[in-house]
C-alpha cells in the first residue's frame, strides 16, 4: 500500500471530545482480498464522569462535483428520480436544488446499518471512488453509514453508534424525527471500532468485488432451512390452494390472513379478493401449482392451476394483451398505474413468459393447450408493433389499443425475456428481443435498473435486477452470445447488491429473534420498501445456469442461501408463528421501517407463496445440484 493513500483519502475520526478521550487510528499494513484497508479505532476515556458519545469516522473523494453514490439495497445514485411521486430519500447537490428533508431531499445522508443489504458506502468522482465498509454491529452499538456532498467533494462515513439525518424514513411519506443512539462512555472505559476502506476504479461497478468481500467475511456458519426442498414443495404448494385458489371465478387471492377469526369479522378484508396476471398473483404460481401437481400427483392442484390460467387467457384486454388484475368487485381492469386504461409491461410481459412456460411443460406430458399459445402470440405481437427503432419495448400501455402510454423506466425489459424464449413461434420475436436485450443494456452499464413494480414508482428495485437475469439469460439460452452472459453477470451482481450477505442481530423478543429467523439470502425489496422479501426465487434456473456459464460458483452460492433462507417461515402446521399450515409472508421486518425490526407481516400472499413454489420446483428439476 503506498503510504499517500489513507492521506489523499483524508481519514479523519470526529465526534470525541479531544479534552476527555485519547483516540488511536492504526491501518493494517496489508491489504484485504479487494483491495481494502482495514483501519481500528481505539479510544479511552479519559474523563472522570461517564460520557455519552458518538464517534465518526469519515474519508473524502475529491474530484466529485457530481457524485454517484451505492449504499447496497438502500441508495443507487440519486436514488429517487427526481419526477417520482413516492416520497424516500433523495439525493440533490444544493447547486441543483435546495435541500428539503420534508419531501427527503439533501445532500447529505445518514442512516442505520441494518438498512442496508452490505454495510457499506460507496462514492464515485471525476477520478475513480472510494468505499468503507463496517460491520453491522460494534462494541458500541449498532454502526451507522451515510455519506455527504460538500465544496466539489465527497464525503463517506461511518457512526459508532448510528444516527439518521437529516430525517428518518420509515416507510410513511411522512418524515420522521431523526433516529439515533449513542453510547454512555464510563470514565477508563476503552473501546476498538473497525472499519475497511477501499479505492475504486471509475467503473461503478467495482463494488462486485467488494461485497463479495463482505459476504465471505459474513458467510461463516451454514443457513438452518427449517424444512428441506420435498417438504417445502409440498408446504407451498398446499398453501398456495388452500389459503389463495378460489374456484368461481378460478383466481389465486393476493392475500390471505393469518388470523382467520379477524378475517371473517372484518368481512374478509385480511383476504384480497384480487388477482393480478402475474407479479403478485396470477399465471406464474398457477404455473408452479400446476407443475408442482402433476410432479406429486396431485388432480386437485392440477386442475386448479390449469382453471387460473385458463380464467385469465379467457379474458383478454381489447389491445390484445392481458389485462392487469381482476377484482371481485370490478372484474377485469387495468394495472395500479393512476394512468386510466393504463397496463403495466412487466406485469404483463411476466404473464406471457410464464404462459409460454406452462404451455411447453403441458407439452411435455401430452395436453395441448392451443388457446393459452394464442394468448402468448397476441401479448407478444403486441410488444413487437409497439417496440421503437432503438428497441425501447415502453413501460405502460394502454388497455384499448396497446398504445404505450409511457416509455420510462426499464419495465419493459420482462418482455425480451418473453420474446427470447418464444424464439421458435415467429423470427420477429427474437429479433425484437435482441433489440430490447441491446436498448436496455444501457440501463445495467449505468447501474441503475428502475421501473419493475406497478406500486414503486420508476424507483430502482431488486425486481428490476430479477428481471434482467431473466432477459439476458434467456438470450444467452436462445443464442449463444457470449456479450448476453456479460449482461447477465452485471445484471447478477447488481441484484446481488439488495441480497443480505449477513445476518441482521434480531432482539430475542420478537418474533424473528426467537425463531432464529437469518437474514443472509433475502432481499431488500426496494430503498423506498425497506423489507426483506422472497421475490428473487423467481430466477432460481438462470441463476444456476449463469453459475455454470460463467464458471463462478459465487451466483449458484448466494442462490443457495436464497432457497434456503425462504425455506424457514413456511407454515409447517396450523398455528407455526400464528399461520396456518403452508402460508408464508410477504414481508420480514429487519430494520425500522414500516413496523418494527423483528416483525413480519401476519398475511400470506399468493406471490411469495408462488415464488417458493417456483424455486423449489426449479431445484428439485436440477438433481446435479448441491442444494
């Protein structure tokens, strides 16, 4: 390591009053596996009466007049588009705009370490970046990171103990008065902080390595599922009839209460008597239902999986495409956009793809199934007259004619995976394919992929991230282009960057603590939906063969540690964690947002239900597979 190194990153240690403690800064005297440099803080006090304290340790990025920030699973550039209607946090020069903590707007951000996936912040400059990364906790309490822009440079922290300003986010548009802890210091009292820092390259990303570091640092006991794959098969699958089918109309409810007895005396409103096409209910999990069935011989999953599907190719939009949910109430309508009329492309797109799926695996034991192939070919020929020269596939369309009503964002990335593995019906679906693989490529090389959920709005997601694995993927299966796995790998690793690489310390209290729930493999849905949740199942199968493409066992790990982190809380019988045998829920508190760190939200949903069907269904189709 040269010696100029730690002084152009102008390492500083703050927050310790210098009259009462005496502070040590001591730099390993070699390097991390990538690159970085591990720095200890010790500090004593020195005062006769105790202390409350919160020391910061802080290094700068010179050359950064526009900087692009990474805290992983929680801040991507400016991390909330300015135009965006949900309120999270933002990030905005004060040359470019004023700060406002009221609407989430400041140069400047702090935040507790739990929210993020990887406790690490990262900065990028004219010149190459900077990192520091800690772990979540140290002896003083759980650690802080954030960052700040000030006079051209940029500044990454972090606290011990944490605190958040300028303002808290805690799921409400509403901001919340600043969390934060600090430590009561006794008089003699000697404590070590560490931290890594690290210096990039200009490619922002970089941070692959880095959190790769991090995981294997994190990753030293195995996971705990609490049931095996047969098992949670046969959970999910049962679940996912039981609790979500309802057979006239045949839908998958989007919800199901765990407290059955609230649910009828509130009209069965902890039920939801809806169901999109896909993404949180409909065609993918009937597929799985449908799959998993005929693997265990079971008619009446079978035949309610096929009735789903059948319901929703029986009912398609005047544009020719599906329309974006059924409700009980209204019957078949558009998608949550406020848009009238409007259909979101990745619900719709993800509908056919597994469409497509479920009419080649009826194929495959002998039943035709000649209308839900017409379905696929009319939402397909929809997404090919709409896509532009540049290949841009649109965002939204609309429900009468399939006009795109908004070609923001990358939501219609689902459609090239759609496109990619319907190849052989018509040519012009792999051409248009390539296309959109080429036209959205730009969005992985800038590391911010956005637009995915119908209810996050154009916000960056780890569902964008599962939706270009299933893209880039799929047009490395239909050509064989190399240029194909390289997207998919940066498209892997930027989704890597919502996956927890440790597990989040829980008080034994709660529910998550006193069930043993461990985090390392589940996902933070979104920095403005700070949850962990179990979406990314969705691509087991392309995370496997991009393992095997690559030759990088690090994607088939992190997918292994994702199967069986969603392989505890699947209701084993009635009354498991006060839900009824194979639910499973949507959300799992580990930080302070929505509810408090150690809950879980008490409904089953027919997607995260649907989604460990899927995953296991894929594992349990790979036998050459370690699980």
């Amino acid at each position: 390591m040269e010696p100029t190194w730690l002084d152009e990153a102008r390492l500083t240690v703050s927050g310790l009053d210098p009259e009462l403690f005496e502070v040590w800064v001591h730099a390993a005297p070699t390097l991390t596996s990538a690159g970085g440099v591990t720095v200890t803080v010790t500090a004593i006090h020195r005062g006769a009466v105790p202390a409350e304290a919160r020391l910061r340790v802080s290094a700068t990025l010179l050359e950064a007049d526009d900087p692009y920030w990474l805290i992983p699973g929680l801040f991507y550039g400016e991390n909330r588009p300015a135009g965006n209607a949900r309120l999270f946090p933002r990030f905005a020069r004060t040359a470019d705009e004023p700060a406002d903590p009221q609407r989430f707007v400041s140069p400047a951000w702090s935040f507790r370490a739990d929210r993020a996936a990887t406790p690490a912040v990262f900065a990028w400059g004219a010149a190459g970046g900077l990192a520091l990364a800690v772990d979540e906790h140290s002896p003083l309490g759980m650690t802080g990171i954030g960052f700040a822009h000030d006079a051209g440079a940029a500044l990454v922290h972090a606290d011990f103990p944490y605190v958040e300003a300028p303002v808290s986010y805690l799921g409400s548009q509403q901001p919340a008065a600043p969390l934060a802890q600090t430590h009561l210091w006794q008089p003699g009292e000697r404590q070590t902080v560490e931290v890594c820092l690290y210096r990039l390259p200009d490619d922002r990303h970089a941070y692959a390595p880095v959190l790769r570091e991090r995981h294997a640092r994190s990753a030293t006991t195995p996971l705990q599922p609490w049931v095996g794959l047969a098992e949670a098969a046969e959970l999910a699958a049962y679940g996912l009839h039981r609790w979500h089918f309802r057979p006239d109309p045949a839908v998958l409810l989007e919800t199901a209460a765990f407290d059955r007895e609230f649910n009828d005396n509130v009209k069965g409103l902890g039920d939801r008597a809806a169901m999109h096409v896909a993404w949180i209910s409909g065609i993918p999990y009937a597929h799985a239902l449908l799959a998993s069935g005929r693997r265990s011989g079971n008619a009446d999953q079978v035949a309610a999986g096929a009735a789903v599907i059948e319901h929703i190719c029986a009912n398609l939009a005047p544009a020719g495409t599906f329309w974006g949910q059924w409700t009980a109430e209204r019957g078949w309508g558009q998608s949550w956009t406020p848009v009238r009329g409007g259909l979101h492309a990745r619900t719709l797109a993800e509908a056919t793809l597994f469409l497509h799926r479920a009419v080649r695996a009826e194929e495959a034991v002998g039943t035709t199934r000649g209308g839900w192939l017409d379905a696929v070919r009319s939402n397909l020929d929809v997404a090919v007259r709409n896509q532009r020269a540049d290949g841009n596939l649109g965002s939204l369309l609309h429900a009468a004619d399939g006009a795109v009503l908004s070609w923001e964002g990358a939501a219609g990335l689902t459609w090239v995976a759609a496109l990619a593995e319907a190849g052989e019906l018509d040519p012009r679906y792999l051409a248009a394919a390539r296309r959109g693989g080429d036209y959205y490529g730009r969005f992985v090389h800038e590391e911010f992929l956005h637009g995915a959920p119908e209810d996050v709005d154009l916000a960056p997601t780890s569902e964008d991230g599962y939706a270009a694995i299933l893209a880039y993927v799929a047009l490395w299966r239909a050509t064989g282009e190399r240029r194909w796995v390289e997207l998919a790998r940066r498209a892997a690793d930027w989704m890597l960057t919502f996956r927890y690489s440790y597990d989040v310390t829980f008080d034994e209290h709660t529910l998550l603590g006193r069930y043993g729930f461990r985090s390392r493999g589940a996902d933070q849905a979104s920095p403005s939906n700070q949850h962990l949740h179990s979406y990314g199942l969705i691509c087991v199968p392309e995370m496997v063969e991009l393992a095997a493409a690559t030759g990088d066992p690090h994607y088939l790990d992190r997918t292994r540690e994702n199967l069986a982190c969603f392989r505890q809380f699947i209701a084993r019988a009635d009354g498991d964690f006060n839900a009824y045998r194979g639910m499973a829920s949507e959300r799992y508190y580990q930080t302070a947002c929505f509810q408090a760190k150690g809950m879980l939200l008490t409904l089953s949903h027919a997607w995260s239900v649907g989604v460990l069907l899927l995953g296991c269904e894929a594992a349990l189709n790979l036998p050459e597979v370690s699980w």
